[in-house]
C-alpha cells in the first residue's frame, strides 16, 4: 500500500499547529514550575555479604523489566534449577533488605518473580542465591515516580545488537550513568535460523553473556519491545510456517524479556507512566503486520486513546522502526518494511496533529545509524514532531549513512556504535539528548523544548 501522506500539506489545513517538539531556542509557553522531589538515596553498591558470586554458574545477566512506583519484573536465565532472590531498598543508612525468599523452581530455563509493596522513585538492589550460599551478578534499579514525585528522568535507548560489535562497549558506557531506566528498541538478538524454543532461547544466552548488555541490565530496569530478527528477518506471517515460529519467537521473548502484559492480555504494546513527567507507549511495529495494517486496529485504538488521555508531561514513543519520512534517501526501497509503506502511518499523524498532542518524541532503531530529525519535511503535518534513531548497539552501522547529507528535517546522521541519553526535565519543559560512542565521548548532541 503506497503512503498517502503527501496528499496532507500543512497549508491545506485551517488548525493551528501542536508544539510536540521544537528547537530549545524556541520554547512554548509553561506555566508556573513545580518543586522538584529528590527521590529515594543511592548508596554505595551492596555487596551482598555472607554470599559468594559463581560467575561459571551465573554467566548471563540478571534483568530488572518496566519498572511501576510499586514494582518491579526480575529475570534470569539459568541452569539452575531452583533459586532463591534477596531483594534490598537503599536508605540513608545503606541498605534495608525488603525480600528474602528461596525454593523458586526455574521453567525452562528462566526465573521469573514480580517484586511489589515497593516505595516510588526508590532504589533497590538485587540478586538470585543458591541455597550453599552462591549468588549471580548484583543488579540495580529505581521504581518509577508516584503522582506526588516530580523531577528531572534520565534515560537511555539503543537497538540493533548484531555480531560485529559485541561485546558492547556503548551499553557498558549507559551502565556508568545509574539511569532511571534504558530502552531497548528491537533486534536485541538475531534469531533468523531459529525454529523451535530451545533454538530462540540459546539466542538469547549468546547476547545475555556479553558484558555490555551484563553491564546495562545490571544497572537499571529495561523497557523492551521487538523488531524482526527476534523472529526471522523482515518475516511475513503469511508465510508457510511462520505462524508457529511466529508463537514460538514470541513466548521465548517473553521467557527472556518479560514485559506488562499489553491491554489485549499478551501483546507486546504497553505503557508505562513516570508520574507526571512522562509516560512511555511501547509499540509492536513488527508482530501485528496483517490485512494491509502496519499495527492491529486494536493497538492503533489503544495507542490513540493513550496519546489523548495522556496527562504526562512528555509522552514517548518507543517505536521499533522509523516513522520518519526517508524517501529522499532510501526512495521506496524496503517501504513495505516501514511505517512509510503503510496508511496508518497517516492516520496516526493525522490524529496527533488534530488533538493538538503536546510533549510528544519518539525514538526508534533497525536502521543501523543514529539520527536526530522531524518526522515530515517542512510544510507537513509531521514536521514540529522529533524522532531519534538510537544505536546500533552492536550490528554493524551502516556505511550508506557517512554520505547521507542531512537537510531541512535532519540534522545528523551517526555512522557509530552509540546509544542515546536523554534527560526530560519537566519545568524546564527540554529534552536534552546526547548521542555516546563506545568510548563514553559525546558524538552529538541537542536540547528540544516540548
């Protein structure tokens, strides 16, 4: 289905224009500011004593998932085949322990356990114990703000960890920063010659061990949604066979990365809210691709009523694949694999333009290159929309984009192994980003207002 959006030109349309984002130098109207919170301590890393940590029994990383103000999702793919967890909130004192449980038997390799009765924008610490006194890596993460906190949330994003850049230097920079929490965007593995659960999930155990991703899943909650090579690249459920490998993919992504079950119950798409500072729509761009639609009507319902009921002061897309026009660099290559290929993409920029959506970013991966633009060119309904492309984490950047000049919708392209930190601090009303190579060095990097 061709797209239809340049049948949509601003200049057709008597509605005033929705600031989701725009330059810093330009900043909306705000009203007064509100007291920041401080949230919870940060003591000095626990070292969890009376255990021993067995770094042969325990080589894949521990895993905290969509942080809420009162609980946490923790993970671990183990051989093990029970397992206990110590669960600890930082105070002013050091450490309080808040769990102390054993006896959890592991399923298929993977223990899962919802932690809850958890105080809001609180750090804690983490680890799963054996009962002879072993214990895995020490993980750390803060829940999320309550409706009485408010402060400034930094967060960090990547996509895309192939091969060629293992062991990921770039997350092990993320790591060094305590972040509020890290998006990964999609193509966390790539799983392409798998077919049975036992093949997808050794995938996972060969990402789960790079230090990288041991290093950023230590430090703070992940927030995860999926592209294809979870799957198979640039998979067609339509395809003789897919169906199954298509469940089978989705109940071992699960197994590795557990997330909050969707409105439908299963689905990967959710949200996630921080107070009033910001709330995350996490997408499935690849797993809902059916009858012409590039997302379910169901999610695009869900995702539309989100965006309009939405209180928070930034409202983020985590979006596997760009929205962003890139006709004038790609053309119709590969547009059916793209939001471009697809109606809805109109029909989402559409409604955030009508509904005068304020503070809204998104951030997207796949393409194998960083990026900073608007989601149309000048004099399109998408233009006062921003969108960053985050990573590659560890596939190899793409070549094409060292000769692609940026215009009048973007500002750079980033031919590196990077990731993406963000700072939203709400009175200022600014999204502060900053684009980290492997070595910790700030490669670009831009202030929006919303």
């Amino acid at each position: 289905m061709k797209p239809t959006r340049r049948s949509i030109l601003l200049s057709l349309s008597a509605l005033p224009l929705a600031p989701a984002c725009v330059p810093a130098e330009e900043p909306p109207p705000t009203e007064g500011p509100r007291d920041y919170t401080t949230g919870g301590p940060e003591p000095a890393a626990w070292d969890a004593p009376g255990f021993t940590l067995d770094a042969a029994a325990f080589p894949w990383a521990v895993q905290s998932h969509d942080a809420t103000p009162d609980s946490i999702l923790l993970a671990l793919q183990t051989d093990e085949p029970t397992l206990g967890v110590r669960v600890l909130e930082g105070t002013d004192d050091g450490w309080t322990e808040v769990l102390a449980t054993d006896g959890l038997d592991v399923v298929d390799g993977f223990l899962h356990v919802e932690v809850t009765d958890l105080r809001s924008d609180t750090t804690y610490a983490f680890t799963f114990v054996t009962d002879d006194g072993r214990r895995s890596l020490i993980g750390r993460f803060r829940t999320a703000l309550g409706d009485a906190d408010f402060r400034p949330i930094t967060f960090g994003a990547s996509s895309c960890l192939g091969h060629t850049g293992r062991p990921f230097p770039s997350l092990s920079r993320a790591a060094e920063e305590s972040l509020d929490f890290f998006c990964l965007l999609g193509d966390t593995v790539y799983a392409d010659n798998a077919d049975v659960p036992s093949e997808y999930r050794a995938h996972y155990r060969v990402t789960f061990e790079q230090q990288g991703y041991k290093d950023i899943a230590a430090s703070t909650s992940i927030v995860a949604t999926w592209d294809d090579h979870e799957v198979d690249n640039n998979y067609d459920l339509t395809s003789p066979g897919m169906e199954e490998r298509f469940g089978h993919a989705l109940q071992v992504y699960s197994e590795a990365m557990p997330h909050r079950p969707g409105p439908d119950g299963t689905g990967v798409w959710r949200s996630l809210r921080w107070g009033d500072v910001l709330e995350l729509f996490v997408l499935d761009c690849r797993g809902e691709r059916r009858d012409g639609n590039y997302v379910s009507p169901e999610q695009m319902a869900w995702f539309k009523d989100g965006l309009k009921a939405s209180t928070a002061r930034f409202k983020v897309v985590l979006n596997s694949v760009a929205i962003q026009d890139y006709q004038s660099w790609f053309g119709d290559i590969f547009i059916e694999d793209r939001w471009e290929g697809y109606e809805d993409r109109d029909e989402v920029i559409n409604f955030i333009f009508e509904e005068q959506i304020e503070g809204l970013f998104w951030i997207a991966g796949d393409f194998h290159f960083g990026s900073l633009g608007t989601v149309d060119p000048p004099g399109f309904r998408g233009d006062h929309m921003y969108e960053a492309l985050a990573g590659p984490g560890g596939s190899n950047p793409l070549a094409l984009s060292q000769v692609f000049v940026p215009n009048d919708q973007v500002d750079f392209f980033i031919s590196d192994y990077s990731y993406l930190r963000v700072v939203a601090d709400p009175n200022a009303g600014t999204l502060h980003l900053q684009f980290i190579g492997n070595d910790g060095a700030v490669i670009e990097e831009r202030t929006l207002s919303a």
